[in-house]
C-alpha cells in the first residue's frame, strides 16, 4: 500500500501531559491513541521550557525541523543536549524525565515512537540523491523541506510535497522492495522512518 498523506489528513490534538500541542501524522495500529500505539510519527510546536511527556516503554526519535534550538535534560541519564542541528536525528527513552529549555524562541520538531517490544526501527535524514531505504513493514517518508521523489519497484514515481508524507506499507505477501528517495532542489531534506512491527 502506498499512501499520500497531506497536512490535511493530519490530526492535531493536546501533548500527553497537556502543556501543548502536537499534529499526529501516522499512528500504528489504525484506531490507536497514546496510550495503545504500537508507532507513532508526529511534529510538535514548542513555544515554551517544560516537561516532556512521559511514554513509559517507549523508544523515542527527536528531529528539530525548524527553530533555534532546544537544550532538553534527561534526568536519570545524568546528562544535557543541545538539539540545535536540523534533521539530525536524538534517540532517548521515553520513560526518562526529560526537561525541555529553548535556546531563543519556539521550535518546531518531528517525532518518531517506537513501543519496546512491538515495534522497532530508526529514522534517517535523506539530502542526497538515490538514498536506498531497505524493505520493511512500514516506510514513512516525509518532505520536511523543499519535496523530493519516492521511486518502488512497480509503481510510478511519487512526488511528496513539502510538508506532506508517503506511507509504504507492505501487505501479508512480503515487506514492498526497496525504496529509493531523491531529494528535489537544493536544500531539500526528507526525514525516513522505517518500522517494523511484531
């Protein structure tokens, strides 16, 4: 199955722990709420310092998108990052108490939730021509600046808008083949998620 997914077909709803809001892109199983996904890819706006939600049994992948920065501590891990780099993928736990302190005014990030046990997988920033992505259950490409190119064996190309997203899902016959994405223009970047399930 191959799906465009628009920022229409986004749904925007409270943080976990309600101090904002975040726009959910995808969720797995369909019907799925926050406390029952198995994965989860999402772009939070952050306008204000604060706590992280708490996802106990979660395996977190942050993406600053746009913004300054954050610094975020993990308390239990005893240590402080800076997220100022754009599509530079942090993973952490999301059991860990985790502080949120923006470097100079709101940021914007993406978010991919992996549930320890169900699911599994990593997100890669793709800015160069011809990045292979290899065959899994789930492939979530999203154009998060300029568009780029989605190319499977047997389908047609895909052009994913700035913005907007590709869901691949494969089906019971077998993972789909591998997926091939191309940025399009200079400066154009797509975060990939592969996930699979079980």
């Amino acid at each position: 199955m191959h799906r465009i997914l628009n920022p229409a077909d986004y749904r925007r709803m409270p943080w976990k722990n309600g101090a904002g809001v975040t726009t959910e892109i995808a969720i797995y199983p369909d019907g799925s709420d926050l406390h029952t996904f198995d994965w989860r890819i999402s772009i939070a706006d952050v306008a204000a310092d604060g706590p992280f939600s708490r996802f106990p049994g979660v395996d977190r992948i942050l993406v600053l998108l746009a913004g300054a920065g954050a610094g975020i501590r993990l308390s239990g891990e005893g240590h402080d990052v800076d997220l100022r780099a754009p599509f530079e993928p942090y993973a952490f736990a999301g059991d860990a108490a985790v502080e949120g302190r923006l470097v100079d005014g709101s940021v914007r990030d993406f978010n991919l939730m992996l549930r320890r046990g169900r699911a599994r997988g990593g997100l890669t920033s793709v800015r160069a021509a011809g990045d292979r992505v290899p065959a899994a259950r789930f492939r979530l490409s999203y154009a998060a600046a300029g568009a780029h190119e989605c190319l499977t064996p047997g389908h047609a190309p895909v052009i994913v808008a700035e913005g907007a997203a590709l869901l691949v899902a494969a089906d019971d016959s077998g993972p789909v083949g591998p997926l091939v994405v191309n940025p399009v223009g200079i400066g154009s970047v797509a975060l990939v998620a592969v996930i699979d399930v079980g």
